[in-house]
C-alpha cells in the first residue's frame, strides 16, 4: 500500500486544485453575468425611468432565457471544451458591449425597450449554457455524484453573483461608469474562459481547436479594448445626439445625469438649460415665470425662516433672497447640483450667487430623511422637487413626505409645491394635491404658462384656508396679483379631478406620471 500511495497522492493533489481553477472560474463567470444584468437594469433606470419596470423586463427575459439556455446546451456537451470557449468568448463581447449598444438604440433609433428585450434574452441564453458545460468539464476532472457535483457548482455561481452584485454599485460604477465598466467585465469574463480552457484543458483540443480558440480570444479582447477607447468619444456624440443645442457641461452622478446646454436665443441672450435625467429643469430665457410663480405666493407675508427642498440650481433661493429674511435653508440631494451652481459661471449670472448668499444654508442631504431627523420649523417651505416619473422620486410626492413637511411648519406658516401640468398630466397634477391634502393641509391649486414647460401648476398649501396673493411690494417681472387671480381659474377641458393619495405602499403618482408623460 505504501508503494500505490506515493504517485495516487499528486495526482489527486492535481484533480484538486483543477477542481479549484474551475470552481474559480464558475465564481467569476456568475460574477460577470450578474454585472450584466444589473447594467441592463441601471442603464434603463437611467434612460427611462421606472426601475421596478425595467428590473421586472430584464430579470424575467434573463431567466427565461437561461433555461432555454440550460436546454440548448444538451447537443454541446458533446464538445464541451470547445462550446465552452464560444460561449464565453460570446457572452464577453455581447456583454461587455450590451451598453454601448443599448445607449446607441436609445440615441439613435428610439428602439430601446425593444433592444433591451433582444439584448437581454441573448444574453440570458449565453448565461444559461454555461452551468451544462461546466458541469461536464467538472466531472472530465474527477467524477463523482450528481448532488455533490450540483453542490459545488452552485455554491460557486451564487457566491461569484454576491461579488458582482457587490462590485457593480461599489467599484465598477464610481471607478468606471455604465460603459466602461461593462467593458471591464467583459475583458475579465473572456480572459477567465479563456484561461480555463487553455489551462486545464488544451489536450481536449486538436491544434486547429487551439488555435481557433487562440484567435477568437484574441479578437474578442482586442475589439473590447478598442471599444474601452472608443468609449468616451461615443459616449460625447450619443449624448450630444439627444439635446438639440450643444452640451457644456455632463456629469453622471450616483443619483442622475446632469446635463446644461448652451446656444444663443432669437433675443441675443445665451439660452441656458439644465437636465436631469433627460427631464428639462428649466431654461433661461423664462426661468423667471417659473420660479417667481413657484416662490413669491410663499413669501407674501415675508417669512422669517424659510425652507426650500429641492432646487439645487439656486433660482428658487435667487428669488426667496429678495425678501429680507432671517435665514434661508437649502436641501438639495446631489452635492454635484450643488458645486455646480455655486461655481460655474452661466448659473452663477442666473441664480445672482444666492449659494454663496450668507444668509443661505446649504445642505447636501435627502429631503424625507432630512425633515425626520430634525425639528426645526420654518414659516414658509418652498418644495421644487423633480417630477415623480421615476421611483426614487415618487416618494417625495407621497402622503408620508406631505405628513413630514406639515411637521415642520411653524404657526402661520405656508407650503407651496410645483405639481406638473394640469393640462399634460391632470391626473398627477390633481393627485399631489390629494396627498397634501391627505397629509392635513388645506390647499389650493393655480397654473401659469411658462413657454418652455407649457402649462404649469402649483399648490399653495397650510394648515388653514390659504390665501393666493403678492406681497405689497413685490420685486417680480412677471408675477402679480392679477395673474394669480387669473391662474386659479382652471378651464372647462381640465377640471379639478377627485383623486385618492400616493402613498408609500402604493404610490399611484408614479403610475399617472408615467402613463400620462409618455404621451408626449
């Protein structure tokens, strides 16, 4: 026994640690295709909006996929080695490129959910034929019985899916962004198959096969590093190809994607234009209409200490700033809004340096947790949030968020809150009211036109019947008593609707602002 014991001892030392490669492998191809699938899912958040739709889209395409993967995998098996290696190689290049390709839809064609489908099922079908093949080559190194075989190769796969899930939010993103971080993942996940293949299984391989594979790998990461190159230049021109006048400044943020654009209005002045997402947050050449509208029916009874949540540009604080109040707080939720309109020169000139005002308090917080981990109280709250069209919006529209901004009103005080339109989307407009309501306050609603928006509206909201008027001498260039009279009369085509409250558990405004937003 002592002289089989010797040359057994290596080679079962070698099965192990071609068992431990492989395992490796499966850990970093799991790793790979959950970063594709989140990539896909961010990648919508960001274009479109809605992230409940686009995960819901892309998680069930994926595994629907994957087991029509799993079951077109079956006639591979036969040349596992070399099936193994194509549908790596695919899987590297389609998912390090998905997207490019995706954001080149949405730019280009206005096709995107239809590619989103396709991509991801591809996708999914490739993820799906990797666990067969892999299954085979395991027991090619040392047979033994299905469950432990199972055991071992799921184990890997769902702890190599932690680590993507892990890395995609927290390294791959800040260090890379959406399109080149996909492409990083695309190169890992061909140099892992890659390795495999040759590694542990090149004598499974006729030298036409090697070399096959040789030249398949060497293409696919070539055409990925070129890509990885490329990707800034792309990036620039399909951004540039959805804005109709030129970019001057574009930063994806964790929380959105700035964009301000710049060109020459027919009046001579540059016209200035901010983006979030997509959604245009104001334009320069009426911005005014706007903000005075949104502002001035708070500050009628000149407020001591005001509140604005939201409005990071600094064009609602510009407008409170008239006023000669005590002091001025400013929540805003990305510190990048905020660096920005206190340091480039175009918002500057708008908001009249009212970041820098001494009398303004600027924080960079979430406006819900901010308003529950404080007691202050403010005689007027200006609230000037995005449109609840995304999720993470949706909840600044809800009875909740209402509930904590009544909180915080001191006796007297006031709250007023851009709602949308009341012609496009009646059905949001008439629901924010309903949640104010829902949350304890009186409210009533008026409407203005600004050009660039069209029809806009707004509540005026207490814990008393409300009053819409101006101050007595009021510094507006638009705004005035006669135009709020006039802006509380709502047409006969857009009545006031009766509308239950978004909440929480069920945020409806997020419903109607999408389905009706869409149309237009």
């Amino acid at each position: 026994m002592g002289a089989d014991a010797g040359p057994a001892s290596p080679r079962a030392g070698r099965r192990r640690l071609a068992r431990a490669t492989l395992l490796a492998v499966v850990f970093l191809c799991a790793a790979c295709g959950l970063v594709y699938e989140l990539a896909l899912v961010s990648l919508g958040s960001f274009l479109i909006g809605n992230t409940a739709t686009q995960a819901s889209i892309v998680l069930a395409v994926m595994v629907f996929a994957m087991g029509i993967g799993s079951l077109s995998a079956k006639p591979l098996q036969r040349w596992p080695v070399t099936w193994f290696a194509a549908v790596e190689l695919t899987l590297a290049l389609l998912g390090g490129l998905s997207v490019m390709a995706l954001y080149a839809a949405f730019a280009y064609l206005s096709l995107y959910t239809a590619a989103l489908v396709v991509v991801a099922f591809v996708l999914g079908l490739l993820i799906g034929a990797e666990i067969p093949l892999l299954m085979v080559l395991l027991q090619r190194i040392r047979r033994q019985d299905a469950g432990s075989a199972v055991a071992d190769l799921f184990a890997a796969d769902y702890i190599g899916a932690l680590l993507g899930g892990l890395a995609f939010p927290f390294l791959l993103l800040p260090a890379f962004g959406q399109l080149r971080g996909a492409i990083v993942v695309g190169l890992i996940n061909a140099v892992a198959g890659v390795l495999l293949v040759v590694v542990l299984f090149r004598r499974d391989l006729s030298r036409r096969g090697l070399a096959a594979v040789g030249a398949g790998a060497t293409t696919v990461i070539t055409l990925l590093v070129a890509a990885f190159a490329y990707s800034g230049t792309f990036e620039v021109t399909a951004r540039q190809a959805l804005y109709r006048d030129p970019i001057v400044f574009a930063q994806r943020t964790p929380y959105q994607e700035i964009v301000m654009t710049s060109a020459p209005s027919l009046r001579g002045a540059e016209d200035i234009r901010l983006f979030l997402n997509g959604d245009l947050q104001f334009a320069s050449p009426d911005e005014y209409r706007y903000h005075e509208s949104l502002v001035h029916p708070a500050m009628a009874n000149r407020p001591r200490r005001v509140l604005i949540l939201g409005a990071g540009d600094g064009l609602a604080l510009r407008e409170v700033l008239t006023y000669p109040t005590e002091s001025v707080t400013l929540v805003e939720l990305d510190p990048v809004i905020i660096r920005l309109a206190q340091t480039d020169s175009r918002l500057t000139r708008l908001n009249r340096g009212s970041m820098t005002d001494s009398r303004a308090r600027v924080i960079a917080a979430d406006a819900f947790n901010w308003l529950r981990t404080t007691d202050e109280k403010f005689d007027a709250i200006i609230v000037d949030l995005p449109d609840p069209d995304e999720t993470a919006t949706a909840k600044l529209y809800s009875t909740e968020f209402y509930a904590l901004v009544a909180a915080h009103l001191a006796p007297g005080g006031v709250v007023t809150v851009q709602a949308g339109s009341p012609y496009f989307a009646p059905r949001s407009f008439w629901c924010i009211g309903a949640t104010l309501a829902d949350a304890g306050l009186t409210v009533l609603p008026y409407h203005v036109d600004v050009p660039s928006f069209g029809d806009w509206g707004f509540f005026l909201a207490a814990r008393t019947k409300p009053t819409l008027r101006m101050a007595p001498v009021a510094p507006t260039r638009f705004l005035s008593d006669d135009e709020l009279r006039a802006a509380q009369v709502f047409p006969r085509d857009r009545p006031p609707l009766q509308l239950p409250p978004s909440t929480l558990m069920d945020p409806r405004i997020l419903r109607y602002a999408q389905d009706e937003w869409k149309q237009y």
